[in-house]
C-alpha cells in the first residue's frame, strides 16, 4: 500500500501515545439531561481525556477540520500558523518544524489527531471528514494508513453552492469532499427514508394489490446463469423473446413458466436454439449448455391471444407483462412494497442536504442577524450523516466543532424521533464559549422573535475545559482530585462498567469477579498491611489493591488471591 512521507511524519507517528492524560472539568450545565458535552481546549488534549470513558464507544465521528488554504481572514484559523499549533509543532517537531511546507505542518497535525479518534470510534462506527481539494489526496493516503485502505468507505461530493458568480474564472468549485471510513470492513449505512418524489414512480394502472413500476426482466451474468438464457413466446404476437446479450432473466425458469401460464396454458420446449443463446451468453455454440428449454405456447396463438387479452383488460397483470397495451416486449412488476428505503450514495446535491448560503443564513438566524462564522456547514448535511451512521441512542464526537452545527443536528434528529444520542463537542479556539456554547443554548431553548422564532429542541450538556495532566515528573500530580484519578484506574482497568464507588473510599467496583482497590492519598504514603486488609468488607474471587507500598508477603497474597499494584508505577498509560 502507498504511503504518504512528509518532513516531520517521524516525530509524530507515535505522539499520540506521549500526549500526558489530563483531566477534565466541569464548568457549568445547561438545560435538563445530558444530551452532550462542549469542551474548551486543545483537541489533541480533549480526546486523550475522553479515552478512558469513550475508548470504542463512538458510533459517529465527524470532522471538519482546517482545509489548510492559508486564508487568515477568518474567525476560524484556516492554516496551520494559529499560535497554539506553531508552538506545538515547536515542541514535537523541533527545530526543523520551522522549515516546514503548511502542507508539513499540516499533516503533521492532523496525524496523532487521527490516531486517537481512530482509538475511539466503535468496531461498528465511522468517521466523516469534510475537506477541499488542497489537503484531499494526502488526506486519503494518511487515512488509509491510519484506518485501513479496506475500511475506505466512500468519497462523497457535496455540492456546497448552488449558484455561480459570473465573473469565476478557471474550473468554478461548486463540491467538497466528505471522506468516509470504518473502523472495520463491512460497515453498512442505514438507508435513508423513501421521498414522496420516488414514491411517484408507482402507479396501479391494473388494478393489483398495490403500487408498482415498471422494472428491467433481465439481470447480468448470462455466461454464468446459462439455465436462465431462452426463449419465452409472446401470447399477443407470437414472437419469441430472449434477454439482451450479456443478460439472463431475472427469476429462475420454474418460477417465470407458473408467471407466463397466469397469462394462459405455456410449455416447456426444445426449440434447438443453442446458436441464439450462445450468441447471447457470448460462448461458442459448442460451449452453451445443452437441454435449456424455451417457454412456448402451448395452444395455438389465436386461442392463447384470446386468454391473455382478457387477462390484460380485466388485470391484474403477471409479474411479467407486456407493455405498449400487450404490443410490447416484456417488463418486470417491482413494487413499492418490497423495495424498501433508499440506500445512500456518494453525490449529495444542496437540494437534499443545503449549502453554503443556507448554511450562514441559518447562523445569522440562530445569532440575532449576526454572521458568526463565515463557513459554517448545514445542519442538514450533518443531520444526513447522522441518518446514514448512527442509532438512536448513538454517541457522536466532532473534534473540530467550530461554530456548533453537530451539536444542533444531534439535538434536532433526538426532538424529531425521541433518540438519546449524545454529543460531544470540542473546540480549541477561545469562541468555544461565545459561539459553539452559546449556539448549543440558543438551540435548546429556541431563537428568534415572532414569525421567525423557532422553538427549543430541548435538552442540555456540560461545559468543560481541559483540567491538569494526572501525572507530573513521574508521581500523580496532587492538584487532580482523588475521586478522578480512581476513575482514571477503574476505566483503566476494566474498560467497561461505571465505577462502583460504595463503602470504603478506596473501593472502585467488582469486575470479573475481582474487587478493585486504590488505597491513595495525597501527601501520605499508603501502605497495604494487615491493617488495612481488615477495612476491606466486599467479597470476591480475588483483589487488586493500588497502594505506595506493601508489607504483605507473596505467600500470603497467593493464598488470599491479593495482586498488589505500586503507585505510581502500575498505573496503567493510555
């Protein structure tokens, strides 16, 4: 498989691992439940916190990160020179990370970023990335080392524009892109609900037990079906009919010849016709299967014209009919019933999901007449992402959140179905207050005044920022609370179930079996002795007990199934 080499990759292919794990606080909640959580901070931070608790859990990732242009005009840094980044590629890179093309720089960003979020999409998810052409073929090529070049899912174009100015020049860019992968093969999107648009296809011109369309009979694989190559007699005109070269009919020959005698009594016959249907199965006549029967009439063609021809005024017809009133060739019935929900495709026309001018007049709208941002996307667009990757009671992460769209899709899909899907925005930029947060209020509560208001969807979320590492110069860093560093170890540990937390502080919950402990306390060194053995009340199989020292013997903990674990030393690192 190719792979993208750029100055700097290096440094970077591994960072993820070295970024320190640092808590996160709660600032404030808004609204009632816990639709989602906004937090203020560096993204790279933000999701080696939410490792613990969200590791594999994320159903729906969507990312609209910088597109890398250089344009600095923006309230949102479309480059890689925003202060913060340079100062980390100054840290990570190094020297040379001066010296860098911003197409460098920006894969050297993007890179660890992908790796995390790669750690916490679920085995059944997938990850969205909107983009423009500057950055996509090294996008693609980093993803597909990241993700798997076999859980590439589609390359979506999305028509943002639905005018173009007269004065453009060159080629006018009127699409984006939206690179679509799994976290493992085989993903399939859900289908999107049937419009009234489609649905106009189906007529009852016959009178049948439902709506139908007219459909091809035929199916490809002539070469390889040659039992369903041959010959079927028209009951109007006599003719006999064969599929189109290449192409077999669609249903096995038992099931057609109880279709045709619906019309009146067929037949099977040998019509010797092996040239016609080696010429159709494109094989030599000596190389077409032998035996294959047509389906003919089996009275004489004016007795057979008679019965058909009262089938055809009084329906309903077969499931093969003749079009042009009984003149025609053969078609297929395929009805409405049987045909389900429409399944996505990789063109996504502004008529279905909204552009870029509806885009801003929907944030003009939401923020009293004021543009927040001069590229936000359409919440319809993330709301059909939703649609096609996630449930009802999904978790949805977007790590470049901007002014807050995904968050307003989430809660919009949850008000129209009664889903619980949870959010969970992060925003690097010091508007993750102003605009993200505050476009996440306003649509909860509702926005707008008179005709133009629009209602509150409900809801609420968290704000937080990104707190302190857990670890400093090797020891547990004192100013993090003991209540979060014990969550840290549980989730550590376990990967699973919410932590216990009941009876004895130290106790952190029963999982498999064995009982958890985290005998810590700032500023004092913890012992596990016999003493402390005597405090322990819960019952289990066996006990894993965190402390700075121990003065049991090895003989003693093998008896009574205790492992001991050293603090720091043995705690876990994401």
């Amino acid at each position: 498989m190719p792979r993208l080499e750029w100055i700097g990759k290096e440094k970077v292919v591994n960072h993820a691992k070295e970024v320190p794990f640092h808590v996160l606080e709660r600032k404030y909640s808004f609204g009632e439940g816990k639709d989602g959580m906004v937090i203020h901070g560096d993204n790279l931070l933000a999701l080696k916190s939410l490792l613990p608790e969200y590791e594999g859990r994320v159903k729906c990732i969507y990312i609209d990160p910088p597109y890398n242009t250089g344009n600095e005009g923006w309230v949102y840094n479309d480059n890689v020179k925003d202060p913060r980044i340079k100062k980390w590629l100054g840290e990570v890179v190094g020297k040379e990370g001066e010296d860098l093309s911003r197409h460098d720089k920006w894969l050297c960003m993007m890179y660890p970023r992908l790796r995390l979020l790669h750690r916490l999409l679920a085995k059944d998810g997938a990850i969205f990335i909107s983009i423009d052409d500057n950055e996509e073929a090294n996008l693609k090529l980093v993803c597909n080392e990241i993700f798997g070049s076999g859980n590439f899912v589609a390359n979506i174009s999305w028509q943002r524009t639905y005018s173009t100015r007269n004065d453009s020049k060159g080629i006018v860019v009127e699409a984006e892109h939206i690179l679509v992968y799994s976290k493992t093969a085989g993903w399939q999107p859900n289908k999107l609900p049937r419009t009234a648009e489609m649905d106009k296809k189906y007529k009852n011109p016959d009178n049948d037990y439902g709506l139908w369309r007219s459909d091809n009979p035929y199916a490809p694989g002539a070469a390889t079906h040659q039992g369903m190559v041959y010959a079927i007699q028209h009951p109007f005109t006599g003719a006999m009919l064969y599929p189109t070269n290449g192409r077999c009919w669609t249903f096995a020959q038992e099931d057609v010849l109880k279709i045709m005698n619906e019309w009146c009594p067929y037949e099977l016959k040998d019509l010797h016709d092996e040239a016609k249907r080696a010429s159709i199965c494109g094989v030599s006549e000596h190389e077409v299967r032998q035996g294959v029967q047509g389906i003919v009439l089996s009275q004489s063609l004016e007795e057979s014209k008679a019965k058909a021809e009262q089938v055809l005024k009084r329906g309903p017809w077969p499931r093969f009919y003749f079009s042009k009133n009984g003149q025609g060739g053969i078609a297929r019935k395929t009805y409405l019933d049987k045909v389900g929900d429409k399944p996505p495709t990789n063109n996504w026309p502004f008529s279905e999901v909204g552009h870029t001018d509806e885009a801003k007049k929907e944030a003009m709208a939401i923020f009293g007449g004021k543009l927040s941002f001069d590229t936000p996307k359409p919440t319809r667009l993330i709301e059909r992402i939703l649609q096609i990757a996630s449930d009802k009671d999904s978790i949805i992460l977007d790590s470049f959140a901007g002014s807050g769209t995904t968050a307003h899709a989430v809660l919009n899909l949850n008000k129209q179905d009664g889903g619980k899907r949870k959010f969970i925005l992060i925003e690097m930029m010091d508007y993750a207050e102003t605009i993200t947060a505050e476009r996440v209020r306003r649509v909860i509560s509702g926005y707008g005044e008179g005709k133009n208001a629009t209602s509150g969807t409900g809801g609420g979320f968290d704000f937080y920022e990104i707190g302190a590492p857990l670890m400093e110069k090797g020891a547990l860093n004192e100013d993090v609370s003991p209540a979060k560093i014990r969550r840290y170890v549980w989730y550590m540990e376990t990967h699973d179930a919410p932590m216990e937390g009941m009876g004895n502080e130290d106790f952190l919950g029963i999982f498999q079996q064995t009982a958890y402990y985290f005998h810590y306390r700032p500023k004092e060194a913890t012992l596990l002795d016999e003493d402390y053995l005597a405090t322990i009340t819960e019952k289990a199989e066996s006990y894993v007990i965190y402390a700075d020292r121990c003065l049991l013997s090895e003989e003693f903990m093998a008896r009574h199934h205790i492992v001991f674990k050293k603090i720091p030393r043995d705690i876990a690192v994401l």
